[in-house]
C-alpha cells in the first residue's frame, strides 16, 4: 500500500478522508471507553454485590492505563511503525471491550478494563501523529479540529448511551457496543492508513524500557495521589506523591544517560513544545472545575433534578463538538499561535464571568459563560496540537504526540483534586452534598476566580512564547522542528 501523504482529486484524496475516518473513530472510541462506565457503576456494584469503592476502579484501571502508558505507546509507535501498532491498539481494545462484556467477576473486568486503556492509549498518541501523513500541512488544523471534535462526542455520548443501553438490556451491553465499532474502525484503519516506510523505522532506535517503567511510576503514583481518598488529601496520598517525585527523579537521571531515551530531555528546550504542554496542562485542569464543580452547582444552588442537571453538562461537550472543524479551518486560517491566545482569552472571559455570576441568572446566567469556556477550549485545543504537531520530524511524531496527550490527561487528573479542593475549602462545608444553597453558589465563584487565575498564567506563556524568536535547529539540541515544514 503506497502512503498517502495529502488530499488531492481522485483515489488518494478519497483514500485520506477515510484514513482520517479512521483516525476520527480512535479518537471517539477512546473517549467513549472513559465516559460510558461511569454511569454503569451502580449498576455494577448491584450486579457484583461490591462496594462503590471497589468498582470504582473499573474507571480508574482504564485511565491509569491510558495516563501511564500514553507516552511510551507514542514512542513505541516512532520505533516499530505507527501503522502496524495502531492496529494492534484498535484490535487490543475491541478484544479488551469483548472481555469486559463478558466478565463473570469484578476482577476480571477491572484487568480486562486495564487492556482496554493499553488499547486506548495506543489509538489515543497515534491518531494526532498520523495527521501529518494523511493530509496536508496546510489542512492540519482542520484535522486536528475533526479529531477533537470526536473526542468531545465520545465524551459527551457515554453517559446518555450507557444509560440506554443499561436501561434496554443490562450493563454488558456498555461495553460490548464497543466492538462492532472497534472492527469498523480497524478494518478502516488496516484500509486506508498510509503504509510504514521501513527504512525510516529502522533507522528510529531501540525501546528504553528501565525509562518506560520509572515513567509508568512516576505517572501511576501521582494519579492515585490525586485521584484516591475521595476528596481527602491524608498520609497514603502524600507517600504516592512523594514516591512520584522519587520515580520522576530517577527517570531524568535515567534518561540522560540512556543511548536511546524514551523522551530527548533536551527537546524541553523548545520553548514552544514547553509552553504548549503547560498551557494544555493548565487549561485541562481548568475544563475539569466544570465538571467537578458543575453538578453541585446546578442541583443544590440552582435545585435542578437529575435529568436536567445531565443536559445541561451536555452543553460543554456539545459545544466542543460543533466547534472542533470550524475551530481547525479558523487556525489554518489565522494562524495556530494566534488562535492559541483568542482560545485562552475567551477562556479567561468565561471564568471571570462565571465567577462573578450571581444565581439569580439561573440557568441561562450558567449556560452562557460556559458557552463561552467550551468554545474558547475547542479554539485552544486545536491551535495548540496544531501548533505542536505541524512542525514535527517524522520520528518524533509519535513520542510528541504523546506527550501532548499526556498534558491533557495530567490536567484532567489534578484538577479533579485541586479544583475540587478549592470547591469544599471556598464552600465552608465539611461534606459539600450537604451545603447551603448559597455556600455552595459562594465555593462555584471562588473556584472559577481560580481558574481565570491559571488561564490568564496560561494565557502569558503564550504571549511570552510568541514574542521569544524561533529556536535555531542545531545537533546538540535534538531537533524538534522539521525544517522542511518551517513557515
């Protein structure tokens, strides 16, 4: 099979759309696999006669495994063929999503869910590499707009899906929808995707696993930290910080004697790649307080029921989805650095709105800013891949990708525990369930004065980067860049 590189008239353009089909399905697959267990979790602590703390690790086995494993998939993927290991990814996770349906213990379904995020996370650090091989440079952004988008819809989809599928027949049914839609998506992939060039691959180095490992740590320890506990930040959640730190430490050292590193430490230099992945770490923690924070918001200040408290969260992830491509074709246009800033500045608008949003408004008062917040993410998020990924040599696509994925995943996870602390602490409240209309309207505000704080950091890092001229691509500084992409 002969790669196909851009979109042109004929086969080959036909060729890329279902190629990024493809690519788009992966993205929306791996969001799906996060968001359609959580609603399945009473159900099956019913089912296994478990503990809510038990069953809780049916969705944290699958993002640890994502969050520990993103980057070094990335780099596997630079070492062996994208191609290749992004069908094996789709194939683990559709056999993973056929195990999970037919899991007859908690534990069998909490391992086979821990496949399924090895999957997951393969799909999730190749797709964003494979834009550059698909279509054209000057396309990216459209691309990388479809591809959130997708991710969005996974999102948003899961709770509403599950819900019906539970519903209609029982909860294997939330896992076993996955793996029609998993052979379609590899059939389209194994299709259509552009071949790997061999002599390339070959020439990319070998695995540093002692670095895979210590990063696996590192990662895996801090999530549990931020993620276990329930609120509560007490001894078991400072000792994984601290062993963390202590992975973290040891994975440097690693890596700067490593022959072949997993991640070119020297490649943080890029004040562009640095900042990128900040900026997205920041902005992912800030995209979080809407969903730690949202819910209490709507049913205790507001008193919405169940229901409408579901369609209104509906709304961000609907907004994300509907802005995703017009987001890309805005960043071709324009300019991904620039539409990097217009994102954070809206998200910054939002936030300040939203903190000083008096409960009197209602709904509409609610609604409108977090329009706003959403909108500004799908811009943000787009440039910034764009930014990132359109520039980068053919054998870093994967690790970077990975890397980005990463930020993204990282944000997501702390702002569960900080913005979530931030909430219960501004609230006055020891359990927030049980709070005063009002402390909790009071704990939302100061919980998005925060998050305005973080994305207008955010918002200077991009300022501070585009004034810095571009870094020259020299040897000892391990290119990033790929000079025949330069502007």
């Amino acid at each position: 099979m002969k790669p196909v590189i851009a979109i042109d008239d004929g086969a080959p353009a036909m060729s890329a759309r279902w190629g990024l089909a493809a690519l788009s399905l992966s993205m929306l697959l791996s969001s799906l696999g996060t968001s359609i267990a959580n609603v399945g979790l009473p159900v099956l602590a019913q089912a296994f006669g478990a503990a809510f703390q038990d069953v809780q690790w049916i969705v944290l086995a699958y993002l640890l495994a994502i969050t520990t494993l993103i980057v070094s998939a990335g780099k596997l993927g630079d070492i062996l063929g994208r191609r290749r290991l992004l069908l094996a990814g789709i194939a683990l996770f559709t056999l993973a999503s056929a195990l999970c349906g037919m899991a007859p213990a908690l534990a069998w379904l909490i391992a086979a869910r821990a496949v399924q995020g090895l999957g997951a996370a393969i799909m999730m650090a190749l797709t964003l590499a494979f834009v550059a091989e698909t279509v054209r440079r000057e396309n990216t952004g459209r691309a990388m707009g479809l591809l959130g988008a997708s991710s969005a819809v996974g999102t948003a989809l899961g709770p509403s899906l599950g819900g019906v599928l539970i519903a209609g027949f029982d909860w294997r049914a939330i896992f076993l929808v996955t793996v029609p839609l998993g052979l379609v998506t590899l059939y389209l992939a194994w299709r259509h995707l552009p071949a790997d060039r061999m002599a390339t691959v070959r020439a990319r180095g070998r695995f540093d696993l002692f670095g895979t490992l210590l990063l696996a740590v590192a990662l895996a320890a801090y999530a549990l930290a931020m993620t276990m506990g329930r609120g509560s930040f007490g001894p078991l959640n400072m000792a994984l910080l601290l062993t963390a730190i202590a992975a973290a430490g040891f994975f440097v050292a690693v890596e700067r004697r490593a022959a072949s590193p997993l991640i070119r430490l020297a490649m943080f230099r890029d004040r562009t790649l640095s900042a990128s992945l900040a900026m997205s770490m920041l902005v992912s923690t800030v995209m979080m307080a809407t969903l730690v924070v949202g819910p209490f918001y709507l049913s205790q200040a507001l008193g919405l029921d169940a229901a409408r408290v579901g369609l209104v969260l509906s709304v961000g992830p609907l907004v994300v989805a509907l802005s995703g491509v017009p987001a890309g074709r805005i960043a071709d246009r324009y300019g991904a650095r620039r539409m990097t800033m217009a994102g954070l500045a809206a998200m910054a608008a939002g936030s300040f709105i939203l903190a000083l949003l008096p409960t009197a408004l209602g709904i509409p008062g609610y609604l409108a800013p977090l329009i706003v917040i959403t909108a500004g993410y799908a811009v943000f998020q787009t440039a910034n891949n764009t930014a990132v990924m359109s520039d980068v040599s053919a054998d870093q696509r994967g690790v970077i990708s990975g890397l980005l994925n990463l930020s993204r995943n990282l944000g997501l996870v702390t702002g569960a525990s900080l913005m979530g602390a931030v909430f219960a602490l501004a609230s006055g409240a020891r359990d927030v369930t049980t709070a005063h209309p009002l402390a909790v309207a009071a704990g939302m505000q100061v919980t998005f004065l925060v998050a305005a704080i973080l994305i207008v950091g955010a918002l200077a890092l991009a300022i501070a980067c585009r004034a810095l001229p571009e870094r020259m691509n020299t040897p000892e500084n391990v290119i990033v860049r790929d000079p025949r992409n330069s502007i």
